[in-house]
C-alpha cells in the first residue's frame, strides 16, 4: 500500500504533532507500506529554518524506512496572524504540488491543525481518486476562538466553512480524545466515522522514569524542591499563573521550565523579582528533556482549553514523577479518572501552590499519584496507537 502523509510538523521539530505523525508512519512503514510524507522544511518554533534544509526548494531524506520530503516554505520569526498564514498558506502550495507530480498514492493522511492541511490533502484525493483520512489533534477554529486568537467576523466564518468542508472531503476522521470526538461529529456529515486514537507515550520515556539522573550533571541545586515543566509556551499554557505560584511558596522552591513559545518573553518578564526561583531552558531534544524531568521533584502540565487532553500527559506521566494539572474540561475528567495527577483549577495560583505543599508534606500521595501514572503512561504507547491508525488506514484502501 502507498501512503501520502500531509502534515505542518515532522521530525526533526519537537512538538507533539511530529511525535504523533511519526507514530503513524513508522507503524505504516513496518507493516511493509510505502510511505511518503510532505511536510514544510523544519523551522518551528523558532521561525528559522534549520541547518542543512536552507536555500533548497525541496530537500529529500529517508529515515527508518519513511520517505519524507521537506518543501520550502514562509517563515517569519515574528508570529502575527498574517505571518501564519503566508506560513500555512506557502505549505499548502507546496504540498498540493509535489502530492500532484508523485505517485498516486492508495489512502492519504492528512493532519490538523493548521486546517489548512486539509486542502492540498483533498486536492489531492480527488486527483488521485485516493480516499483521505483525517487526522483531528485539535479542533480549530474553536481552539483559536477560545484563546482569543479568532473573533467573530468574515475570518471566522471561512474557517468554520473550511472545516465544514475538510469534515465532508474525509471518508475517515481520527481524533484524540472524546470531547473532540464528540464535536467533530456534530459538524461532520451524519454517519462519517470518528476513531479516537489518544496521543502517547514511548519506551524511551518509560525508560527515562526508571534512570538515577543526578542533578549536578544538570547544573541542578541538590537542596531545593523542584517543579519542572517542558512544553511550548503558549496562551493555553498559562506559565505566567506557574511563577505567580512559586512566588507564593517558600524560597527553597525552584520552578524549572523548559522550551520555547510566543509566551516565552512574558514568562520571563513575570519571573524577573523571583530572581533565582525560576530557571528557564530552551528547546531541548527530548532525552534530555526527560532527564532534567526526572531530576525534579513534581512535574506541571498546564492545560486551560476544555476539550484538549495535553499530549504532554503522556509522556509526563512516564516519568515516574508526581504530577500537579492545572486543568479544566476534558483533561480533568481523565486525569480524575485514571488518578495519575493532582487537578487544580487553571489560572488559580493559590490552589497550584497549595497542590506543590500538599505533595511535600504527604510522599505517600506522591508515590500513589506516580504508581498511577506509570500504568497509564504503560498503557498508552505511541508504537500501539501507531498501529491502531495503520490498521485503519488499511482498512479504509481496502474498501475503496
């Protein structure tokens, strides 16, 4: 079977779309498909385009079996609405093309957001006559909307026709968890198939959570409570709310956070009193993110949307560290529900610091929220979900 994959991130970025799709296409690629993915040259979160895919229209690599083709594209290290979607809007030429002069593919992958994936994606399953899955990983423009990013006006309501129509141009839909589930298909066309497929972890992070990671190697103090954070810095995230409560806690409490993200100088600015309370890092590959979260005492997962999942409990939840959620919505019912973190209302600084003393005056609480977590995290592997969307795929270009 030939597959085309369609997708804004993929490795070597770092963000939890490229470590989705690379899920899936690596499960393709070993059930002996050939896979062939487009996606932009890698440029996130930066806006500058990596080592070694400048000056290039198009630059070809294979990797364990995958076949991937990175397009050039409009990058801007200044992130404004009109940079994005010369950024989106470039991609989506590029990939109609390239899709167009390749060979005719039997399915298509298609990822979002950016939504605007899905029209090279159903460009392309009309020439080709291929049928086009569609990969939901989060759902816009409600997404945009609820961050204030979008407002009422001639730009929302292309969006939500573009949705409509990206619904409609799927014969499948994948999604990550229920609540998106359950809004895709108040939009899609009746009777269209939602598979949820949740995002995951990996070995490599089940690994890391059993690994002695001493903190001087790190350039870690030894006598201090750490909580550590990695991830983008992003409106959702609400990192500001993060040094708001370390301010409220003891001087021995240091809040480590790791990453990049248009959120990233505010943070900073708000941290800039606390002196040496809150330490800041850069984008760090992931291994060596894991290693700086395993030396912290407690882990963040920040998440103010109600009907996201933050892909990033997963892999936190492999760590072997408690874990504090400042949550609302969907998150919320599953982190109750599996108990793998303690829940605090997003935006409340008081109830995130009062969350950091509970869990250093009661160890057992920690060590049951961990014993928790690893199970879950065991139990939500992106090689298995990788292989639930293969065999979908499958499924669907058998049919057709």
């Amino acid at each position: 079977m030939r597959v085309l994959v369609l997708t804004q991130h993929f490795p070597p970025e770092i963000t939890a779309a490229s470590f989705r799709l690379e899920a899936f296409a690596r499960a393709l690629a070993d059930r002996g498909h050939e896979v062939h993915v487009l996606c932009p040259v890698p440029n996130h979160p930066s806006g500058l385009v990596a080592d070694g895919y400048r000056h290039r229209p198009i630059v070809r690599r294979v990797e364990a079996g995958i076949r991937v083709s990175h397009l050039w594209v409009v990058t801007s290290s200044r992130k404004t609405l009109w940079t994005r979607l010369a950024y989106y809007g470039s991609y989506a030429a590029a990939g109609a093309l390239a899709g167009a002069l390749g060979k005719r593919p039997d399915v298509i992958l298609a990822s979002s957001p950016p939504l605007t994936v899905a029209v090279p994606a159903g460009m392309l399953a009309h020439r080709h006559r291929a049928p086009l899955v569609l990969d939901v990983r989060d759902l816009w423009p409600a997404s945009a909307v609820a961050l204030g990013e979008l407002r009422p006006g001639r730009l929302l309501a292309a969006a939500e026709r573009l949705e409509r129509w990206a619904y409609r141009s799927a014969e499948r839909l994948i999604t990550a968890n229920e609540a998106f589930a359950r809004s895709i298909a108040a939009t899609a066309p009746p009777g269209r198939g939602v598979e949820v497929i949740p995002n995951g972890t990996t070995a490599a992070w089940l690994e890391a959570g059993k690994a002695t990671v001493p903190r001087a190697s790190l350039g870690l103090p030894e006598d201090r409570f750490i909580l550590a954070y990695a991830g983008n810095f992003g409106l959702a995230h609400g990192l500001e709310i993060a040094v708001d409560a370390v301010g409220l806690l003891d001087p021995d409490v240091l809040l480590l956070l790791i990453g990049e993200g248009p959120r990233r100088a505010s943070v900073a600015e708000r941290a800039r009193p606390l002196g040496g309370r809150v330490a800041l890092r850069g984008l760090m590959e992931p291994a060596d993110a894991a290693r700086h979260l395993r030396a912290a005492d407690a882990l963040l997962v920040s998440e103010r949307q109600d009907s996201t999942v933050s892909a990033k409990l997963y892999d936190m939840c492999a760590i072997g560290r408690p874990i504090i959620a400042a949550c609302t919505g969907e998150l919320r019912r599953v982190v109750e529900r599996e108990k793998v973190a303690l829940p605090v209302p997003h935006g409340d600084a008081r109830a995130l610091a009062e969350a950091v003393r509970a869990l250093r005056s009661d160890p057992a609480l920690g060590q049951a929220l961990i014993a928790a977590a690893r199970r879950f995290a065991e139990a939500h592997r992106r090689e298995r979900q990788g292989e639930r969307a293969a065999a979908l795929l499958e499924s669907v270009a058998a049919t057709r």
